[in-house]
C-alpha cells in the first residue's frame, strides 16, 4: 500500500489546501479541480488506499466520522437543498489517489446516473 500520497501531504501540512474542516481523525477541503459549485473531500488522517480496505468491524466508528463531518459540511456549507456523496473504490470507479475520501458535492442540480 503507498502511504505517501498528495491527501497525506495535506493532512500533514506539507501541501497547502483550502481546509474548510479538520480534528484528529480526519481533515476536509475544496478539491482543486471542482465538478460542482460546492466541492469538498472528506479524508481520514489516517492513510488507508481504498474503501474496501476499510470497511471492516474496527473501523466502523473511523467510516461514521467521516459520513457525521459530511452532514456538518453539508449544513454548514449551506446545501439545504441537497448534496451528493462520493465514494470511488479503485481505479476502474474513478479512484485517482490511493487514500479514501468522500466528495462532498452540491450546490447545482445532479444528474442520474452519475457515470
């Protein structure tokens, strides 16, 4: 697994991001590369290469962070009119950084399906 990564940088404050949240077990930021007016990746500090490297018992109170901090950004955030959230598992769905992380998307109408 590669544990050095550009979300990892983030977290550890080698690369500077727009954090719009973070405590001790994850940090959130607007992506550099929007796809919606409100763009936001939810990270666990914590690197872990993929959801399917997660989701196993001990880490279920680590994945409900995540999902509680996006319900806080997406209030705080203003999307009272709904939001999208994002997972990727794996190049083949569209996982370019090998460290799990939630989209946080709203602020525009989204179409279905997503692919």
């Amino acid at each position: 697994m590669m544990t050095d990564n550009i979300f990892l940088k983030i977290s550890e404050g080698k690369i500077p991001a727009s954090i719009v949240y973070e405590d001790d077990r994850c940090l959130a930021f607007r992506d550099i590369n929007p796809q919606a007016p409100v763009h936001v990746l939810i990270i666990p500090r914590r690197v872990i290469a993929t959801h399917a490297d997660i989701v196993k018992p001990e880490d279920r109170d680590l994945l409900g962070r995540l999902q509680l901090v996006a319900v806080q950004l997406a209030k705080k955030l203003g999307l009272t009119d709904g939001y999208r959230l994002v997972v990727n598992c794996k190049e083949r769905a569209g996982q370019t950084v090998p460290h799990l992380h939630i989209h946080l998307l709203g602020g525009r109408d989204m179409a279905w399906p997503p692919g």
